[in-house]
C-alpha cells in the first residue's frame, strides 16, 4: 500500500469507489476498462492526487452505500460531474437499465423488487429468461403504495 504523507487510504470507505474508478479508467485489464477507459472515460487530473479527492469528499460526503456516479454518463470523473448516490439511485443512469410497465407503473429492476419485497436476482433472472408481465411478478400480492 503506497503512504501519502504519511497516510494509508485503505480504511477509508470511499476509498475502494476511488481505487474502481481509477483502474477502469486506465486499467486495460480491469473487466470495464471497455465501458470507461476504452470508450474515452478519463479522471480529471486533480483527482490524480487522492488527497484533492479526499478534499471533494469532505465537500460532498460520502454516506454509507453510496456509490460514484457520473451526473453525465459520457462524461469524465471530476467535481463537477459526480456525485454520491445510492445503488437504486445509479440503477436508474446506467445504459443497460430495464425499465418494466407492470399495473400501469414503470420502474427498474432495483425498484420492482423493494415494492414486491421480491429478491432483485429473482426479478433479474425471471426478466432475461422471458418472463414479463404477471409472469415476472408471480407470488406477489401488489398492493399499491403512496
């Protein structure tokens, strides 16, 4: 682990959303570099300091399962374009997102499952074999919510 004067970032729980960010921007090995570094993603270079990032964190605090996302998809890592959002939250930004019609409402998987109480992988998996409709709900009661 490389120290920066002094300090080892490892313990900080934005620190693993940094070191993802980094390798699948420059990275060619990393499973995504084709969706980020492969496709032009770059980090701004401030943020090549992890302590300038540190600094936006203190600004924009991290919160517990919160992730980093880009407010411009096609856009690059920088302080003017992420933020921390939830993972229902990003579900909602990224590129592959299923958005389902089910009793005359649209949500994406994420949010299906918290308003059926269905596991996500269940509703995931049901969706890619071909289940649509009542089909991919079976087993819930829907009961409308407010």
């Amino acid at each position: 682990m490389r120290l920066i004067k002094g300090r080892s970032f490892y313990k900080e729980p934005w620190y693993n959303s940094y070191r993802c960010m980094m390798s699948r921007c420059y990275r060619p090995k990393d499973a995504s570099y084709k969706y980020y570094g492969g496709r032009g993603i770059t980090v701004c270079d401030e943020w090549h300091n992890i302590l300038n990032f540190e600094m936006w964190v203190k600004e924009n605090p991290y919160f517990k399962g919160a992730t980093l996302d880009r407010i411009d998809s096609n856009g690059n890592y920088s302080p003017d374009n992420c933020r921390w959002v939830t993972m229902s939250e990003q579900d909602k930004n990224r590129r592959n997102s299923v958005l389902i019609e089910w009793n005359g409402e649209i949500h994406n998987i994420t949010e299906w499952s918290k308003i059926t109480g269905l596991n996500r992988s269940t509703l995931n998996n049901r969706y890619w074999r071909g289940d649509r409709g009542n089909r991919l709900f079976e087993g819930v009661r829907y009961k409308c919510h407010a």
